[in-house]
C-alpha cells in the first residue's frame, strides 16, 4: 500500500511540473517582448509576411481603395528621405491608402504601412504627417507588431491563421483596436524623433499632432487613434524635451508648393 501510494504521488507531482513548465512557457512566449532571436525565427518560417499579406488582403476587401499619384509620391518621398537619412531598408515598406475619414495611420506585420485620407485631411503641415509615419515606421523596426499580435491572439492561433484556418477577419479588428503598451508607444516615439532629427525634420510636428488630439478637442474622427495612442499630452512633452538637446536647421521633405498642392486637393 505504501508503494502504491507512492507511486501515485509521483505521478501527480509529474503532472503538476508539466502543467506548470507549460504555464511558464506560455508566459514567455505571450507576454514577453519578443527576442531577437525569436523574431528572426518568425520571419524564418514566413509568419509576420503571410500574416501582412492575409490582413492587408482583408482590409482592402472591406474597405475603399484609395488611389491617387500626388499622395502616393509625397508619402512614397517622405519615407524615401526618412530611410535614407536613417540606413533603414525602403523596400521592406508598402503603403496602402483608404477612403475612409478615421484619422488614422497603422503599421501590419512585414512592413504594410495603411494611411487614412482622414489623416491628410487633418494635419496642419507636413511635419506632423512626417511625424506620424515616422512612428509607425518605428513601431516596424522594433518589432512591436509581432509582439502585439503574438501577446494578444497567441503564437499557436497565428500559426494557424497563416496555414489557412481561422477568421482573419476577427483579427483585424482586434489588431486594430488593441494598443501598444506605455513602453513601446515611448520607444516609437523617441525614436521617431530620432528619425526626424536625422532627416532635418522639427518633431514639433509629432508633438503638436498628439498634443492637440488629447487635448479635447471636438472632432469624432479623432476618435479611433485617440482610443489607441493615449498620453498624448504626456507623450508631447518628452518628445518636445528631447528635441530641446539637440540643434538641427529643420527644412521641409516636401516642396512648399507641393504640400499646398495636396492639402487643397483634399481640403473637406
């Protein structure tokens, strides 16, 4: 009896280890910060490209297409110059316009940078669209989106949802409504400030974009990239303290001409 019983308590306490390794497993995987080396075993596997390809594919099958040569070559010559000035790879972007009044701008997995004609339509000047997609860029380079992804839905379901099951649909809208943490929304930042200092570009125009949109103003548009960048005011003064250390001549990417050329075309 004492052997039986011994036994049997062997392998309760096996079981317990095994589904706590598996517990601490899962909490690596899910809630920490992706590592290098894990994120270059996804992009091994081709997961964060067909994930970019699978959302980007459902977004424009749900959403209008928004086409037009002038904006598409200011963007095409923002990133271009941003990139340049920052040894950053210009073909690891792609950038996808809607027809849709949400001022909002977002980065998908493998690069998919998506521009609203909302957020053309609301920006002051072109430093605060530099800024804008300085930081989605930035949010690419760190590798935030995977973390979010993976943090949020799991490693194994997007496995999945790369090999052909499941609703991509149901994960574009959680992708799109979830934000980054405190952390990687202050790192995107500041290195989106790094990017603009080292392209000439005052990040005053950042500043001054999440300044005004946390500061109540009266516009339901604004409502989406509020809900999913917070701190705007908090956020605007560490951007404006690190700008104050350096001394850069700031000038413009975009010709004058030519920003007033698209800010009339697409004025409400």
């Amino acid at each position: 009896m004492k052997e039986y019983r011994s036994y049997n308590s062997t392998i309760v306490t096996q079981g317990l280890y095994l589904v706590a390794l598996f517990v601490v497993i899962w909490a690596v995987v899910t809630q920490l910060d992706l590592s290098q080396r894990f994120r270059k075993k996804v992009t091994s596997i081709g997961l964060e490209k067909k994930l970019g390809d699978l959302i980007i594919s459902q977004l424009t099958a749900s959403e209008e297409v928004w086409t037009d040569d002038d904006i598409a070559l200011s963007i095409d010559t923002i990133i271009q110059v941003i990139c340049k000035n920052n040894d950053l790879d210009t073909a690891k972007y792609t950038v996808h316009f809607y027809d849709k009044d949400e001022v909002n701008a977002f980065a998908l997995p493998d690069g998919h940078l998506v521009v609203n004609l909302g957020l053309i339509r609301n920006v002051k000047n072109q430093n605060e669209l530099v800024g804008v997609l300085c930081h989605e860029m930035a949010h690419v380079e760190q590798g935030h989106i995977m973390n979010k992804l993976v943090k949020e839905v799991g490693l194994f379901i997007l496995l999945g949802l790369a090999s052909g099951g499941g609703n991509v649909g149901e994960l574009l809208k959680l992708f799109t409504s979830i934000a980054f943490d405190r952390n990687q929304e202050k790192e995107a930042d500041l290195l989106a400030v790094d990017y603009m200092l080292n392209a000439n570009v005052s990040p005053e125009g950042l500043a001054d974009f999440l300044y005004l949109l946390d500061s109540g103003r009266s516009h339901s548009d604004f409502t989406l990239w509020i809900s999913t960048h917070p701190d705007g005011k908090a956020r605007a003064e560490y951007i404006l303290e690190k700008y104050k250390s350096e001394k850069i001549t700031p000038k413009p990417i975009l010709s004058p001409q030519s920003w007033q050329r698209l800010k009339e075309k697409y004025k409400e």
